[in-house]
C-alpha cells in the first residue's frame, strides 16, 4: 500500500514539474466558461435594453406565429443593431435575428429557463439562450453566443450578455495569473480595444480583460477603485511593470509581453489626489498622487477623483467626483510631454432641479476648476459632514422651505 501511494506522489510530482516545464513565460491558451450572471467578469459586457415604444424600420417582419403582445428591441451586436423580440402570448418567447437579415419569420424561439440567484436577496431570473448568432457577409464572419436575462415579468427590461468567455493561467516573472477575455460587444472576437471617452462606465462597449493581481483565486472588482477588471487596452500593469497585451481574435490564446512604454507626466499641480483613469493605453488606479504622476501615452478617461484638501484649522477635507470628472472626462498624455490641469477649488456651487409629475428634486453640486463635479457631502477627518442646508424663497423673499438635503 505503502508503494502504491509513493509511485502516485512520484507521477504527481513528475506530472507538476512537466507542466511547469512547458508553461512559457507570458503566454497561455484559453479555455472557454459558461456565463453566470452573479459573476462579475461579465460586468462590462452586460447590454441593458428596455422595451421600444413602438416597431423600428429595422424590423422587416414577424414570425408568423407571432402574437399581438410584442416587445420590441434593438440589440447592438457587433455594433450593428439587431431586431429582437419577446412575444408575450399565452408562453413568453424570444426571437432574435440571428443572420442580421431583418427578418424574424426565419428564426426559431427561445423560452426562458428561470434561475434562481442570490445577489442582494434571492432574485428569480428569467433566461434566454444561449442564442448563437452568426453574421456572413462579404466583409465579415463570426459567431457569439448570447445570453438573454430579465428579472422583470413583463420582460420590459433585459439584459444580454456573452455566453461564454474565455480564461487561463500565465507565468509573469515566476508568478502565475489567471487571466479571463470577455467578448463584450459580442462579434465572436477579442479585440475591440477600450476608446475613450464613453458615456457610461456600465456599459464600456469594448472587450475586456481580467487578471488575478493579488492572485488570491478571486476577481476583486471595483466600479471606482482598483479593480482586477477593466476594459481591455493595449497594455496591462503588473506590479511596477507593463505588459503589452496580445489575445489571438479567436480568443483560444493569449500573451502578454513586458514592455517600456513611452510616458508622458500628468501634473495636476499641488492637488493630492486618488485616481481611477480608464485608457486605451493601460487601466490606472493611482492612490498617491502628488503633484504629478508618469503614465504611458495615449487617450484617458477618469471615472474617479478624490481630492484631499487640508483647510486653515489642518482639518483634511476629502471630497469625491464619480464619473462627471470635467476635463479629467478626456484628455491625451503625450510622450515626453506635460499635461497639465488645475482642478478643486475655488468651487462654484451649481443647483439642479428635476420635475417628475408633482415631484421637484433639487440637487447640489461643487464644480472644480477642471468643471469636475463634486458631491457637496464631503468628508471632514475622515468623518462625514451633514448635508448641506437647503431654503427655498418665493419672489417675495419669504422662505417656503427650509432644510438640509437629503441625500448629501
Ligand atoms: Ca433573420
Ligand atoms: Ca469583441
Ligand atoms: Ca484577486
């Protein structure tokens, strides 16, 4: 017995070193993953599309089963938009174009599969597919398989996301990284590269990229601060070193090769900021910057700022920007070059004021120098401030109301 277990460490420990052996510094293949939709790999690839008012010219015609309980869509798939519908007749069904032909009377249904999860409580989905998708034309051939989820049922709501995405493991300087490819505009390819600036930090409209840096067997995500997944760029940082990334288009392999990129310097001058910038170059999430910072050239978007002021008493004042970052919204860094931008105060105060039905609600802002918007519900020594006091005056100067805002 005691032979047996020594001849299966033997083959395990032979087994071990010859995959170690062949792992080559900076390249691995990539496997492909079912889809779930609590993972957040798939974050930045998840479409949100809510029910059209009424047909669009897209639409060339319907199945012929089709009942007068439609809900119409248009999916954007490989940046083109696709006629999809829910019938909601006596069972719901999805129909998608799967040619890009515009019709639908030469597509077969879907009925949803229910999934139950638990994200912020037990959730009940409803889910579509996998519906591959297939596009021949001229100029064009790939394939994806789409995933059609909705928690609503009415099926008003949906969200489409990729149904497999692909991941591996590579050796970087001894170490080895789980890295994972999304295919987030789903054109069956892994290569549409992050471009900024985008409206929504939700929906990037590229491909993305995943590394386990703190190799902890787990992705860290965060929308705002360092997070193991962003949109794919042309480079990635690993430690203090840059990575040039490389994913074949079919997305069955990868390689990232250490590179030097050339920099330029952003000087914010004397600010004390953290940074989430999202780039074409490479994703940064800079905690201690001072003054100035180098970063490879290329075009960048920052989604996060947090300004760290300390007032006359030596107070710290820390006052955070999400998204509408001003300037910091789209801005170049060239090789060897300066770019330079004064941002916080002095502050301008800027009221919103928002009517839905008999319902006002006012919002107030501070607009930094860059036009970068700060929420007014700062943090004074780490603690937070109250809300900031609010009155309304009629045209005859009587106050009608007085308060603080309640939502900071
Ligand atoms: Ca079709
Ligand atoms: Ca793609
Ligand atoms: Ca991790």
């Amino acid at each position: 017995m005691r032979k047996v277990i020594l001849i299966l460490l033997l083959i395990s420990v032979i087994l071990l070193l010859s995959t170690c052996a062949k792992r080559k510094e900076g390249q691995c293949k990539l496997s492909r993953r079912q889809v779930d939709i609590s993972e957040s790999t798939i974050y930045y690839a998840c479409q949100n599309q809510s029910k059209l008012s009424e047909k669009p010219a897209q639409f060339k015609d319907l199945p012929e089963k089709a009942s007068n309980r439609v809900n119409y869509f248009l999916a954007k798939i490989a940046d083109r938009e696709i006629p999809l519908i829910i019938d909601r007749g006596s069972k719901s069904k999805l129909y998608l174009d799967t040619d890009a032909d515009g019709c639908l009377s030469d597509e077969k249904s879907f009925t949803p599969k229910t999934i139950k999860k638990r994200l912020f409580g037990p959730v009940d989905y409803h889910r579509f597919g996998p519906v591959s998708v297939k596009f021949e034309q001229a100029a064009e051939k790939f394939a994806q398989q789409i995933y059609v989820f909705t928690r609503d049922s009415y099926m008003r709501r949906l969200i489409l996301g990729p149904a497999v995405y692909r991941k591996g493991k590579i050796l970087l300087d001894n170490n080895i990284y789980e890295v994972t490819v999304i295919d987030g505009n789903f054109d069956g390819k892994y290569d549409k590269l992050f471009s900024p600036p985008v409206e929504r930090i939700y929906q990037p409209g590229c491909d993305s990229f995943a590394i386990d840096l703190n190799r902890n067997g787990k992705l860290d995500f965060n929308y705002y601060h360092h997070s193991e997944l962003m949109p794919l760029s042309r480079m990635v940082k690993v430690g203090n070193s840059y990575y040039s990334i490389n994913v074949a288009e079919s997305g069955e392999s990868i390689e990232l090769n250490k590179i030097r990129p050339d920099l330029g310097t952003l000087d914010l001058g004397n600010a004390n900021v953290k940074l989430k910038l999202w780039s074409d170059t490479a994703q940064q999430y800079i905690f201690n910057f001072k003054n100035s910072v180098q970063i490879p050239a290329g075009r960048y978007q920052a989604f996060f700022v947090e300004l760290s002021l300390i007032d006359s008493e030596k107070n710290t004042c820390n006052f955070t920007s999400y998204t509408n970052t001003g300037t910091l919204g789209n801005f170049e860094i060239s090789k060897n070059q300066t770019t330079s931008f004064k941002i916080g105060p002095p502050f301008k105060i800027m009221t919103t004021a928002q009517q839905n039905r008999n319902t006002v609600s006012i919002g107030c802002t501070l607009l930094g120098q860059a036009g970068e918007q700060y929420r007014p519900n700062f943090k004074k020594n780490g603690m937070q401030v109250s809300p900031a006091v609010l009155r309304i005056i009629d045209e005859h100067d009587n106050v009608v109301y007085s308060g603080r805002f309640k939502y900071g």
